[in-house]
C-alpha cells in the first residue's frame, strides 16, 4: 500500500514510518521540520521505497499530489508540546485547526482513509483514575493558552468525526497518552528527554510543581503497532481510541528512577509551576487511560516497561550526545 504520513519526520511519525515500511508499505512523508527533524528518517532515508517532502500541510498544492498519490492517509502533523504552545499561540491553533482541516478536506476529494492523533490532553483536567472515550472533558478558561492545544485536537475529533457522519470518510481517531522513546527531544518541554539529558550531563533533575502528579509514559513502538493495528480494523472507523499504557507513576518518582537507571549523581530540584510555566499554570494531577476499548477491538498490549523503556532513552542519548 501506498502511505502518506503528515509530520513523518516527527518523533511518532519516524517510527510509524520505519514500522510501515518494514510492513512493506510505500512511504510518503511531508513535513516542515519545524519540530521534526532530518536525522529522525536517516535510517529510512536511503530505502527507494521512502519519499520525503519539505512542506507544510497548510498549503493545499503542496499536499494535494500526496493525498491523490496515496492509498491511506496518517494525519500526525502538529504544533506539538507545553513550551511550544504557550510561546507560539497562534501558529499552534492554525497548524492544529487548519491543518486537519486541509488534510481531511483533501482525504474527502480524493477519497483516502485517513488516522486523525489527537491527545489525551482532550480530557483536561478529568482526574478519573482510568479515563474512558466517552468520558467528559474538564477544561480551563480560554484565557489560559495552555489549554488551547487541547481544544484544537478536540476540534480535529469533532470535524474527523463529522466527515464521517457527513460524507462516510473513513476516519479512526486516536487519543495518545504521553508517548516516549528514543528520538523524542526534550526541547519542547517533553518530561522524560529533559530529565534523562539532565541526569547524564549531572545537572539539576527539574521537577515541576510538587512532583505528586502522575502520569502514564507508553513507549512509542507499542503506540506505533496500536495505531497500525486501529487502522487494519474495520470496526475502528468512525471512532476514537485510547492509545498508551496504564503503568502509572507520580513525576517524583519518576525522576528519582531516571536519576537511579542512569547512575547520575544529579540532585532532584521542585520548580513551582510559576516558575516554570507564568503564572496561573494548570496542570492534572493524574491521567491513566483505559485501554478496555483498544484491547477489546484489537488486542492490544504494552509490552514495552517503564524501566525499559528509560533504559532505551538513557542508551539513545549516552549515543546521541548532542541530542536535546
Ligand atoms: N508525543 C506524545 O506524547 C503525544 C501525545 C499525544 C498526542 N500526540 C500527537 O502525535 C502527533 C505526533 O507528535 P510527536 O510527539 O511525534 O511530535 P513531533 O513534534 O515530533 O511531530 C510533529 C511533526 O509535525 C511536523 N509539523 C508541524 N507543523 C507542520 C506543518 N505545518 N506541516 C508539515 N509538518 C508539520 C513537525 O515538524 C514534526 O515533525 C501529534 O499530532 C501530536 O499531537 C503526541
């Protein structure tokens, strides 16, 4: 099959794109490489059966030929990231809103199947301890920025969906929990790179807020073969998944196991949000999927640990020094 994958040179969309060309799919990727980057796809790169554009998915002549070209459609394109969203707003929304909008658009002319991302930020500040599809979505004031991202991928659902009921697009929509692994940079305020990086360059390991909150960490490989999986079922189509892992810890402790994995003598710093994020930051105090959905529908499983999946991330930037 023939595959365009929008943000392919992301830290998800690199994986997804090694694991659907091992499949023996034809990959397309278009990406602006504003988060993504050139050396995520170095491995892919020299393969015939892999294409990269430099584009983005805001102009509709850059990616219609794509979306014509193509058998399947997965939409990953995105301003992605706490510290990316609250510096620059306004592109956030437009990359978020519009991009999805070109793209499903584009997948309607041409009739392409198409895998939406969204985020389990949708559920906002719901702290359910095992939070379902049809659960209720707790969100801020629109004067906090910080929730936009949310409601852009809550947005993305809504018109993904509508596609579906308006026109019979066939849509599978995906809400990721914290997805981690090797690739994934620290420089958009990604929990586990940046304490990881700081605990092998023996540097203060920064806590956010009181360190009780906790949070689900799945490992990329695992969402990779969920979301393949969602896509090959027919009974996906029209719907949302949970995608990710259950295994939960409070950011205190995780820190204290980077800090133990890695062997780092780093000292472990609690940074009010204030601080960190401007005043009035909000943050949930847990999030914990349910994954009886994607488990019932396709059998979904993580194999992949929390120990095991830090010790890969530890290994990937004791190799990647200069990564960040
Ligand atoms: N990483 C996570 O924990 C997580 C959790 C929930 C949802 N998601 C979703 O998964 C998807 C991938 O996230 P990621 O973690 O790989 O982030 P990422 O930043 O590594 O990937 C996003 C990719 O989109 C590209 N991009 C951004 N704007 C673009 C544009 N206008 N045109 C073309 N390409 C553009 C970036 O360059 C980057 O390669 C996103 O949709 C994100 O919202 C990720």
């Amino acid at each position: 099959m023939k595959i365009l994958i929008t943000g392919g040179a992301g830290f998800i969309g690199s994986h997804l794109a090694s694991e659907l060309f091992e499949r023996g799919h034809e990959i397309t990727i278009i990406d602006n490489f504003s988060t993504g980057r050139k050396d995520n796809l170095r491995h892919l790169v020299p393969n015939s059966g892999i294409r990269v554009e430099e584009g983005s998915i805001l102009d509709a002549e850059v990616i219609e030929p794509l979306v014509a070209d193509c058998d399947e459609v997965y939409h990953l394109a995105a301003a992605v990231g706490v510290r990316l969203i609250l510096e620059n707003p306004v592109e956030t929304i437009m990359t978020n809103v519009r991009g999805a909008e070109v793209t499903l658009g584009l997948c309607r002319k041409h009739s392409k199947k198409i895998f939406i991302a969204s985020t389990s930020e949708v559920y906002g500040k719901n702290n359910n301890g095992s939070l379902g599809e049809d659960d209720d979505r707790i969100l801020g004031t629109t004067k906090k920025q910080r929730w936009a991202y949310a409601n852009t991928k809550t947005l993305d659902e809504f018109l993904a969906l509508a596609y579906h009921q308006a026109y019979g697009l066939p849509v599978v929509i995906a809400r990721l929990f914290n997805t981690v692994g090797p690739r994934q940079t620290g420089r958009y305020g990604m929990v586990i790179p940046n304490f990881v990086r700081a605990a092998l360059d023996g540097k203060p390991i920064c806590v956010f807020g009181s360190g009780k909150q906790s949070r689900c960490f799945a490992h990329v490989n695992d969402v990779v073969k969920g979301i393949i999986g969602l896509m090959a079922h027919p009974d996906a189509v029209g719907d949302v998944f949970n995608v990710g892992n259950n295994e939960e810890i409070t950011i205190e402790e995780l820190a204290l196991r980077v800090k133990k994995l890695s062997g780092s003598s780093s000292e472990i710093q609690y940074i009010p949000y204030e601080e960190a994020y401007g005043d009035g930051y909000e943050d949930m105090k847990r999030r914990v999927p349910s994954l009886k959905k994607i488990k019932g529908l396709i059998g979904y499983e993580t194999r992949e640990r929390l120990d095991d999946i830090l010790r890969s991330v530890i290994a990937y930037f004791r190799e990647n020094a200069s990564d960040s």
